[in-house]
C-alpha cells in the first residue's frame, strides 16, 4: 500500500464516526439504487482488506473499520424500507442505524415533534405523526405533520425541516 493510499485510510478512520451513510458511500441522498450500487463497488475496490493483502496488521485493522461501515451503509441505503427508517433518524440526527449517536453539540438538542409544537392540536397531530412514521406509514404521517404546522400560531423552522426529511424519506421508497 502507497502513502496516499496509507493516508486516506487514515483520514477515513479519523472522520468516520462523524460520517453518514450517504457520505461514506459519497453519494447524494436522491441517489437511486444503481448509483448507489456503483458507489459501494467503488468503495469496496479502494477499501476492501482483500485489496491490501500486504497492509501491516494496524492498517488492516483500519481498512477493515472502514470497509465494514460502507458496507453497514450499503446494506441500509439499497434496502428501501431500511433506507426510509435511516433518513428518518438521519433527520433527528441519528448517523447510525440501531446504532446510538453520540450526543449533539452543545447547544444543538434534537427535539421530538410533539417538542416542536406549542398549541394543543398541534401536539396531537405531531404525536400521531410519530406513530404513523414508527409503523411506516409515511403518506398519513407527512398529512399529520401538515396538519401540526397549521395548528401552529407561528411557521416552525424545525418543523419545516421535518416535513422536508419525510419528503426525501418518501422520495426515496419510491411514493
């Protein structure tokens, strides 16, 4: 293994932990399944520990590290109902699928949407979005969201980027 390939396992083991799936793999998160595929075959020619049969035991070690979490990613991102549940908790700042993040920055807490909602009825509609997306349902959760922000006296940014997270969620099962 050269220097550069040396460093750039180097500089993947240092950032991984702060990478999302779509960032190991690096593609964008309207990636379709082929682009996907292509990506993850890319990234196994450059970091698959069988393309380094000559990598010393700590770099191996690394290069195994890396190549595990893209395939982590692969295995999430080309399965559409895993997919939609990551970038569902992609939005709530989750990087990992089953996996716990490390907590927000200081100052930056991820809030439920019933935390987002400040009337009554908004808070009604948010904790019914919620089930709704846990079962799946997609479709009537994004309308319960809807009906959440127009419950709201005041347009929520945070609940806006919500809606937004569920659209690409949807997007990219397909409905």
């Amino acid at each position: 293994m050269d220097e550069l390939d040396r460093a750039r396992v180097l500089a993947w083991d240092d950032t991984l932990d702060e990478a999302n799936y779509y960032e190991v793999l690096g593609v964008l998160e309207i990636a379709d399944e082929l682009a996907i595929r292509q990506a993850f075959h890319e990234f196994s020619a450059a970091f698959h520990p069988d393309a380094h049969p000559e990598a010393e035991s700590e770099l191996a070690s690394l290069l195994r590290r890396v190549f595990q979490r893209g395939a982590e990613a692969y295995r999430i991102l080309s399965h559409p109902e895993l997919r939609a549940d990551y970038d569902m908790a992609l939005a709530k700042g989750q990087l990992r699928l089953g996996v716990p993040s490390a907590p927000p920055p200081s100052g930056s807490v991820v809030k439920s949407l019933d935390d987002l909602c400040r009337s009554a009825s908004g808070k009604l509609h948010a904790r019914e979005a919620d089930r709704l997306i846990s079962a799946g349902n997609l479709a009537a959760a994004k309308r319960e969201l809807m009906l959440a922000m127009r419950s709201e006296d005041t347009a929520s940014l945070e609940l806006r980027e919500r809606l937004e997270a569920l659209d690409i969620a949807m997007f990219a099962m397909g409905n």
